[in-house]
C-alpha cells in the first residue's frame, strides 16, 4: 500500500494532497490504494489534543513550511532523500510525506512502545519505526538523514536533555542537512494565564498545566526573563517511556535558540506565523562537517564545569591520600561497642561521589573512635567518670 502511494502521488499539487489525506480519515481505501489508518478519536485527542480533520489541518502549515524551508537549502525530496521523524506519536506527521520521499527512506521514533506499535500497525510495517531511550544516543549510522523534523517535541523537553538531543541530531544529519523542530511561542505564558482563570479542574491537558504554574505565571516569567528559557515538569513520574525530570513544559526564546542552538548549527529561520500553533525553527548543519564558527558559550560552561569537577577530584584526592596513611598503620578501627558491621572499609578507584562519601563516614568513626579511646585514658573525662563511681560505691 504505502509504496503504491507514492508511486501514484509523487509530485501531485499539495491541496490536492491535503484532500486526499482528509478522506482517507474515514476511508480506508481511495483511488484502490490502502491508506494508514486513524486511532480512534479518544486516542488521537490524548496524543495531540485534537482528532480527525481538525488534527490533519494542524499540521498541513508546518508540514508545507518544513518542506519549503528544506527545499530552499538544498533538500531534493527525490529516492534518496532520507527523513527522521522525531516523536512519532501515532504517525499524524510522517504521512505527510509519504508522497514526497520513499517509504524505504522514512523514518519515525518515539520513547513510547505504544506508539512504535501504533504506527507499525498502520503502516503495515513498511515504514521504520524504533523505540527510543529518553536520552540519547540513538542506534541509527552517522551522517543518515537528510531531514530530521519534530512537531511539538524540544517544547516538552528539559533544558539539559534539548541540548543532548540537538548533539544526537548533529551526528545523525549529513553534512548540510536541515533539521526543523517546533517550539511554544512566548505568548504561550498567556495561553496558560488564561486557563488558570477559566478552566476547570480535571484531567486535561489545560487543566493540568493551570496548576503546576504559579498564579499568572509569575515566577516562571522571571526564570525565563532571566534565562531565555524555563522548565516546568509535569510530574506524577513522568508518562510512558519518558522520565520526569526531562519531560514538562518548556518555553524558551529566540534569543536562547540562537545562543544555544546555534553551537552547532548554522540559524536559518525561526517562523512565527498565526497559522502555526507552535513556532518553527529551522537549522542547517554546516556542510564542512564542523562545528559552527560562532562563539560556543555552552562549550565554555561545559568545560568550566569539568574544572571544578577536577578541582573536586583534587580535594578528595588529598583526602584519600591522609586516610590512606592512617589505615595503613590500622587497617581496621572497631568501636568499643565491637560492632564488626562498623569496620573502616577504604576502597581505592572508585567514583569521586562514593570516594567522598567513604571519607566522611571514615572521619565520622575515626573521631568517634578517637574520642571513646580519649573517655577511656587518663584524661580529665576519665577522672571525672572514676570519682563518680568511687562517689557512687560510697553511698
């Protein structure tokens, strides 16, 4: 079926191919040709937040936009153009281009199962479709799509996992590939004020977010005022295939994207058009197959990050080294309660996390030690305990 559609659709006009793609909703069959199917409406509605036609019409700006933009920079959509589709979902955006590239050459992933399932379902198993890890890296080659597009992904994504995954997409891009990807526009901290003042509590998606943001969004205005970015974690553990701590809400700036983005990438457009529920950002990598010559900020934070981590392993190093020196004249120090269970373990080559907490519970026994061997010599504290008991036996 699905080679059969592109075999007959290629090169069609696009609002031809909007129409067809509307009927194939309901109809599973059109021109003979077996379409992929629909989840039921409940399904696409908790996926996307809308079902059927109004799903499809979602989607025909971004998909026309992604593809003018690509074309533009040297995208030939022939063959051999190979196209990555991130979050696959239940396949609502890789249909799309079922005309316009060979199924051999489209691909889709998702960290949910269920979604890989979805798809492999509706598409006969003819397109592939992985299931992903929440972070990367990914098992596909270097340097294998020519196009890499995610609709409504890096704005759900923490700061730090966008970053990661942005670093996977460079491997994966051929020297000037283009990769697009949608984020909320700014205006979206109104959207969510105006949910906290008119939407009930319940389980949808509206209603969640009008309460995990303070009142007007007040703080988390400031954080992205602040940093061009801010994170906010839907909670409750995360949902299938995705952690918490890296899968929210995620607003940020063109000023961030240019910053961040850009250490990679070559900036092309960032698209803010009324028919685009998200804005589109569009990057090129650069055909060199090097890093962009613009300043890398995040480079920097990285290795300055690592200097303290050095500085750190230093600390603890010297450490180490002063204990090694005790425990080497008494390998094993017990308290007077002979608690075998309470012996000083040193383990040598180990994490510096582990190694520092090993530090401190030694110095914790080492004192305690220390100060039970002080009680039982002939200190004042030893003195003061055998004149209480003399006082003690005289009575």
């Amino acid at each position: 079926m699905i080679n059969e559609i592109y075999a007959k659709y290629h090169g069609i006009e696009d609002e031809q191919w909007l129409s067809i793609l509307l009927d194939s909703i309901h109809k599973n069959k059109i021109d003979g040709i077996e379409f992929p199917g629909f989840p039921d409406e409940q399904t696409q509605i908790n996926f996307v937040g809308s079902a059927n036609e109004n799903t499809i019409q979602e989607i025909w700006p971004y998909y026309r936009t992604v593809r003018k933009i690509a074309q533009e920079n040297g995208v030939l959509f022939d063959e051999n153009t190979r196209l990555l589709d991130v979050g696959s979902g239940w396949g609502r955006v890789i249909r799309f281009f079922l005309k316009d590239i060979h199924p051999d050459n489209l691909y889709g992933m998702d960290t949910m199962q269920s979604s890989v399932d979805l798809c492999n379902d509706f598409f006969n198993n003819i397109l592939n479709f992985r299931n992903i890890t929440t972070m990367p890296p990914t098992d596909f080659n270097d340097a294998w799509f020519d196009l890499i597009e995610g609709y409504s992904v890096v704005s759900h994504l923490s700061r730090h996992s966008g970053l990661m995954w942005l670093d996977e997409y460079y491997r994966l891009l051929k020297p000037g590939g283009i990769i697009a990807l949608t984020v909320w526009k700014c205006t979206h901290f109104n959207y969510i004020t105006e949910w906290q003042r008119t939407i009930q509590k319940s389980e949808g998606y509206q209603s969640l977010i009008s309460q995990i943001y303070t009142p007007e969004c007040v703080i988390e205005k400031k954080i992205f005022n602040t940093l061009g970015f801010d994170y906010k974690s839907y909670g409750g553990g995360g949902i299938e295939g995705n952690e918490e701590i890296t899968y929210g809400e995620a607003i940020m700036s063109q000023d961030y994207i240019k910053k961040y983005w850009c250490r990679h990438f070559d900036f092309i457009s960032y698209v803010d058009a009324p028919e685009l529920a998200q804005a589109l950002v569009v990057l090129q990598k650069p055909i060199k197959n090097e890093l962009s010559s613009c300043v890398d900020e995040i480079r920097q934070e990285q290795y300055d990050m690592l200097k303290q981590m050095d500085r750190m392993n230093g600390i603890t190093f010297e450490i180490a080294t002063g204990f090694q020196n005790v425990l080497d004249k008494n390998k094993t120090l017990k308290t007077d309660m002979g608690n075998e269970n309470d012996n000083i373990q040193f383990t040598p080559a180990v994490g510096y996390k582990k190694l520092t907490v090993n530090h401190a519970r030694a110095a914790i026994r080492a004192f305690r030690n220390g100060l039970s061997r002080k009680i039982g010599s002939n200190s004042y504290l030893s003195k003061m305990k055998n004149l209480f008991h003399q006082k003690k036996e005289e009575k």
